[in-house]
C-alpha cells in the first residue's frame, strides 16, 4: 500500500471517528435524568468530554493504521487490548482509565477487550506537588491571580473563562457562580474563604471586570492544583469537628455502591479512617470533606482523601505564598508540616473478650478525641 493510500484510509477513519462520537452529543440535556433513565453510558454532555476523548480516539485510530491492516472502525475494535498493553507503565493509571472510558463509550454496541488496570496508589500522584514547580512559578509577578486561586480553588479553564459577572448572593453570603468551563459541564457556586481583607480584593477584581473576563491570561506554569489543595485545606477546616461531636453521628457516604431501587451511598460514621500507610492512625471528617468537595467541583469525598488533603501533613508554601496567607487573614497553613502533623495513635485491637474490647476501643477513642481537638483547635483558631 502506498503512502497516498496509508493516508487516505487514515483520513477516511479519523472523518468517520469525528462522526460517531459528534452524534453522542447531548448538549444542554441533564446528564443526572439520563442516570436515572439508565441511557447516561450512551451519550456525552458536554464538550469537554466530547474533546478529550476525540482526542484518544484519534490517537487510537492513528496506532491501528500505523501497526495494523484495519479498514473499518470495527476492525480498529480488536487492536484495543494491544494497543493497553503498549501503554501500561508509560502513563499514569488515572489516564489509563480516561483512555479506557473513552474507548468504552466509543465502541459500544461492539465487542472489545478492555484491559485490567493496575490500581492508582496515591503515592503516585505527583501533579503540582513538587517544590521546585510551586519555586520556579514568579508568583510576585502574579498576585492578584494567586490571591484569587487561594480564594476560590478554581481549576484553570475556569478561571479563563470567568467573568465580573460571575458573582451571586445566597442568603446573605457571596459567593462565585463557576457557570462555564466546569468538569462534565456542571455548574457551583464557590465560597470566598480568608478574611474581610481577602474577600474585598476579590470583590474588586471581579467589579473590576465588569462583564469581560477577570483574567485575559493564566500561565501555564501556575501550579494551579497545588493552590486548590490549599483552599480545600481552608474549606475542610472550616467545617471540621472534634472527633467526639462526629463519633456518634452518621453521614450518608454517596461513595459506596448502591442498592437497586435505593439512591446511591451508604450511611456510615462521620469519621474517615485512614489505610494507607503514611497516614496511619488518622482520620478526619467526612462532613467537612464534603463540603471541600463541592466546592472543589467533586461530589466524592474519597477525591478530598485522595488529591487534596496532602497540605494537612506536610509543609506546601513558598515565601511568598506564606507571606500572602498571612497578610490576607488565612488560617495558618504555612507550618503545615510541623504544626498539624497527628501523633501517631495505638493500633486497634479486637478481643474475644467482650469486656477487653470495650476497655481497649474506649481507650483508642480517648486518644483519637485528644488529638482531633488538640488539632481542630491549632487549625481554626480564625474561623471561630
């Protein structure tokens, strides 16, 4: 075969691909009354979406032509598992699944092998929290965008897109209405955390702007995702509780699997224990990372435990960050490290022994009472 003919037929799959996938759209129809419909998995409701996974597919169809004798879509199908195995261990596991999902949703209705993926360990998760990218970003030179970020936690194309507009008042209390740019294309409305100082710098950017946008730039190399860890932080400080007012109480976790016929979630205790082993013997307060969650743009809590709440346990701001904390009346978060680091607690223990299991749990209970409040008051002193 020819070159001419190696690309025609590329050509011809790619137009055929753009096609397919274009047809899935649903723009402007809720995606919530499809899940309920059971007809979600058939369609795509944003563009977003629509975008990220032509991509893949593109890149997908591009390998079939190059390694393989393929003229329809549906010879493409049968190159999916080799294609996987080519890529395990080159990228990260999270774009392994994106590029699974998309592969998924494109070629339903048709027969694929879709490989297993080993699991994600957040150990592995690096993205914007290396010091040297949070060093070598001239935060001095962008103030008013990092004062915003701390603010506000807004992903990227969010804050491109922002408008002076974007602003709405819900029962006395101001907040930014992210209407454009959102995951999946869902819309929030985000608290302003910090002090008076910080919320009126944030009023004027936005009066500032009027109907145009609030940013006309945002660099690339603003490590955008460390900043909203570190407002995450803010929200679920907040919002966090002793452990003896979330001991007894229960909070219906949507991360677990539903029941049919039931909404989906589970009702469990309010405290979130951790298994992984740099955070052994911690725990924290599932309410309150719900809360940081929403605004974050999520509906899981297990993305707060996952992504977002490194800054509780280590040191994660450079000089300038920790000077416009301070002067901006945010909690102190810049000895993160030293200061809210938990004491390691007494391993669990069960017994036969009824009467030894009480006086063992009673014990570990005091000692994880102890240190929530000793750290939920170091933590928000500010917010009280």
């Amino acid at each position: 075969m020819s070159r001419k003919q190696k690309w025609s037929k590329r050509k011809r799959l790619r137009v055929a691909a753009t096609k397919r996938l274009h047809h899935m759209l649903r723009i402007g129809e809720s995606r919530h009354l499809a899940k309920q419909e059971g007809v979600a998995e058939q369609y795509i409701y944003s563009y977003g979406t629509y975008h990220t996974y032509l991509k893949v597919v593109l890149r997908f169809i591009d390998a079939c032509c190059r390694d393989h004798p393929v003229e329809t879509l549906e010879d493409c199908a049968a190159f999916t598992a080799a294609w996987f195995a080519g890529r395990i261990g080159k990228v990260s596991v999270p774009t392994l699944a994106k590029e699974r999902s998309a592969l998924r949703k494109f070629f339903q209705g048709i027969p694929v092998q879709l490989p297993e993926l080993p699991p994600c360990r957040v150990t592995d998760i690096t993205r914007h929290r290396d010091p040297a990218a949070w060093e070598d970003f001239p935060a001095e030179r962008h103030r008013e965008l990092v004062l915003f970020c701390l603010a506000t936690g807004l992903r990227r194309r969010e804050l491109h897109l922002l408008r002076g507009t974007d602003l709405t008042t819900r029962q006395g209390k101001t907040y930014v209405a992210v209407n454009r740019g959102g995951k999946g294309g869902r819309k929030r409305y985000v608290e302003i955390m910090g002090g008076e100082e910080t919320q009126q710098a944030i009023l004027a950017m936005m009066r500032r702007a009027g109907e145009g946008k609030v940013f006309q730039h945002v660099p690339g190399s603003a490590p955008i995702h460390h900043y909203r860890a570190l407002y995450a932080v803010q929200v679920y400080l907040k919002y966090a509780k002793p452990y003896e007012e979330c001991a007894g109480k229960k909070f219906w976790n949507k991360d677990r699997y539903a029941v049919p016929g039931q909404p989906p979630g589970a009702l469990q205790s309010r405290v979130y224990r951790y298994k992984r082993p740099d955070r052994q013997n911690c725990w924290l307060d599932k309410a309150a990372m719900q809360k940081a969650a929403l605004n974050l743009g999520h509906n899981r809590i297990s993305v707060f435990a996952r992504s977002y709440e490194y800054p509780l346990f280590q040191k994660v701001t450079t000089p300038f960050v920790e000077e416009l904390m301070r002067g901006s009346s945010y909690p102190e978060l810049t000895r993160a490290g030293e200061k809210y680091q938990m004491p390691n607690l007494p391993t669990r223990r069960y017994y036969h022994t009824s009467d030894t299991m009480q006086d063992d749990n009673k014990q570990y209970s005091t000692y994880l009472r102890l240190i929530h409040v000793w750290a939920i008051e170091k933590r928000s002193d500010k917010f009280q």
